[in-house]
C-alpha cells in the first residue's frame, strides 16, 4: 500500500495495452490520492493525445488534444510541450513523475527544474544502439537518453541488457550511472482468463504482435503445407498488424493455406485478447537474430502474455528471457529455420500430455511476473 505518495504523474505513448496502462492502473487501484495520467499516441495510430485527473480511484477530469501535424515525427516536440502544458494547468506539485521513454522523461526533469515534480523515475521499456537510420536523429535520441538517465532520481529499465548496451555502444558506465534497476514486464495474472485444457483448441497456434519482415512470421507461414499434412484441422491465429501484413496474406495464398490463418488485426479490448490467447494451445516468437535489436535488448511484452495464458512457446534464442523460459520448461529455443520449425511444431501438437504439462509449468513460472510483485517491489523504496 502506498502511504506518504499523494500525487503521481505518468507520461508516455500509447498503442495497445502495455506496461504504462498496467502502471496506471496499479496506481488506481492503491487509490493514491491523485494521479495525473497523459498519453500520446504512437505514430502509428490515429487516436489523439489526452489527459486524465484521478482521484482516488475515479476519473475526475478527461481532456483529449485533437491537433496532430501530418509529419510525425514533427508531433514528438509538441508532445513534450503538451505534457510540460498539462502538468503546468494543474498548478500543484507532485511526488513522482514516471515518463515512459526519453521523450516523457525529458518533460519530467523539465517539471523537476520548474519546482513542480519531487522525483522523476524514466521508464526505459526499450533501447537499441542504433534508433534511427538517419545520424543527427539517432543523435538526438540518445542524447536524451543519457540526459534522462543522468537526472533522472531512478531509472527502470525492462531488460538487464539496456544498462549493458548504454556502457558499451554509448560509453555510459553502469559503475557512474548507479540508479539504474531492472523492472521487467508483467502480467495481471488474478485478470487472466484460465479455461480447463478440455477446452483449449489442441491444434491452434497463435502469433501476437507486430506484423514486420524481423518478426519471423513468414517463417511460420511457409511450413504450414507440411503441417497440414500430419495435422489436419490446424490453425494458425496472428493477433496483430504492420506493414508487413499484405506480404504475408499473399505469401498463405501462393501456399493454398489461407484457410488455416486467421489475420485478426490488432486487439485493444484487454478481455478479448486474454481470450483469444486462453484459447490457443501454442506461441510463437520467432525473431531474426540479425535484424531484431528491439527484442534482444527488451523484454518482449508478448512473451509474458502467452505465458500468461498457459501457452508454450516455440522461440529463437533472441530475448533474455528465452534461457529462463526453457529452464523452467514453458517453452524450446530453436534455430530459425523451417525444419527446427516443422519439428517443433508437430512435437508439441501431437503430444497432447506434453502440452498440459508445459501449460501447467508455464502459468506457474509466470506468478513472479504478476505487475503487483512487480510494480510493488519497485516504488516502495521511494515511498
């Protein structure tokens, strides 16, 4: 429980339902006295930037700022500006100010320097070497980043390979920027629907996530003729969308195999997707090593909810996390390649026993990742 805390601010971006909306909602549910809530959209998605004033528990105040200019990246500055703005109306100072990215925790240590927040924590939930292809950009990014993590009072990064990637690409010394802890991604594991194995669909493999060349997905597209063959009512269900989207639906019609892939788009209803992840019997991750810097230095969000939902899961040694995951028999590492894949596939989703089991092992494994353990554990030194 939150005691000496009265009122806490969090900045960031949004898409679908991740660590910040987990963070806010951890937040409300302690009933702190208020919580400031702001959140743009990524330059994906065509929502708009808003802000919400909680107190204890229920929404007070609900603003939405519906100018966006065309260029996107051009929204970055005045993102940073709308959140210093919002803070600023709200003419009163807060304990902690959690800005999840550079961007967002910039705007904190500015709120810091102009009397108006105690604490900034920058939340790091991912860091590659190489941001940008284009180098006064890529500059920028990681000036910020070292600016934050200089003035940031902590810094929470998801993966113990950011600190590790900022000391050897950046030359930011762990040993000097001391402040740094891991706070890796979570699950509500009390929200998550659990349905009996009896009912779970024995042949369904399910993909979530973004849908991009790195991403492996056309990997697991092109081996399903073979697996049709010995599995006859198989399915493959992918939750999510991209650029590369168009690409792999032809690439099912070309193999005939359209009719054993459902491309379901993006799920925003936390609900449904539990859902539509309780109902599958196993996951898939496969990212290209050579190409997937996002997953390598992150904590991969999907990882977490598939073992949420009691899937195994079929991975290239590519997250940290995987070596764990394998341990504590909740999932295989494989090469990338379509016969490590074949094999894999058909082990699993002949072997009914080995499903449960692994099931079992992996909704067991994932109590530890329960965002109260997790976001409990991290702000009480601060309180």
């Amino acid at each position: 429980m939150i005691y000496n805390i009265n009122k806490i601010a969090i900045a960031t971006h949004h898409l679908v339902y991740g660590a910040p909306q987990a963070l806010k909602d951890y937040l409300v549910s302690r009933k702190i006295t208020k919580l400031l809530y702001i959140s743009h959209p990524l330059f994906v998605d065509n929502t708009k930037s808003f802000f919400e004033v909680i107190v204890k528990s229920k929404v007070q105040i609900k603003k939405q700022w519906s100018f966006r200019l065309p260029i996107s990246i051009l929204n970055y500055p005045l993102e940073l500006l709308l959140t210093i703005f919002w803070v600023v109306k709200q003419k009163e100072k807060y304990d902690i100010f959690i800005g999840v990215d550079n961007l967002n925790a910039f705007a904190g240590i500015i709120l810091k320097k102009l009397g108006l927040v105690k604490k900034v924590i920058y939340y790091t939930i991912d860091f590659v070497p190489k941001r940008f292809t284009y180098p006064p950009l890529d500059n920028l990014y990681h000036w910020a980043d070292a600016l934050c993590l200089k003035y940031a009072d902590e810094t929470w990064n998801v993966s113990p390979r950011i600190s590790e990637a900022r000391e050897k690409f950046k030359g930011l010394r762990r040993s000097l920027y001391n402040r740094q802890k891991i706070v890796p991604i979570g699950v509500w594991t009390d929200k998550i629907k659990k349905i009996p194995f009896a009912n779970v669909k024995k042949h369904q493999l399910l993909y979530l996530g973004s849908l991009v060349k790195k991403q492996g997905v056309q990997l697991i597209i092109s081996v399903i003729p073979d697996i049709i063959k010995k599995i006859k009512d198989f399915h493959f269900l992918i939750i999510g969308g991209g650029s590369y989207e168009s690409a792999l639906q032809r690439l099912a019609i070309a193999l005939k195999v359209e009719k054993h892939i459902t491309f379901k788009g993006w799920v925003k209803n936390r609900k449904l997707l539990d859902s539509l992840l309780s109902d599958s019997a196993l996951a898939v991750a496969m990212y290209r090593k050579e190409s997937d810097n996002y997953s390598y230095f992150a904590d991969p969000t999907k990882l977490k909810d598939y073992l949420s939902a009691g899937l195994p899961i079929i991975m290239t040694n590519v997250p940290h996390s995987a070596p764990e995951i394998v341990k504590n028999q909740c999932g295989t590492i494989i090469n990338y390649s379509k016969e490590d894949l074949k094999k894999a596939l058909l082990k699993y989703l002949t072997d009914e026993e080995m499903l449960k089991t692994y099931r079992q092992n992996a909704l067991r494994y994932i109590k530890k990742f329960d965002w109260n353990i997790i976001f409990g554990r991290s702000l009480n030194p601060l309180l």
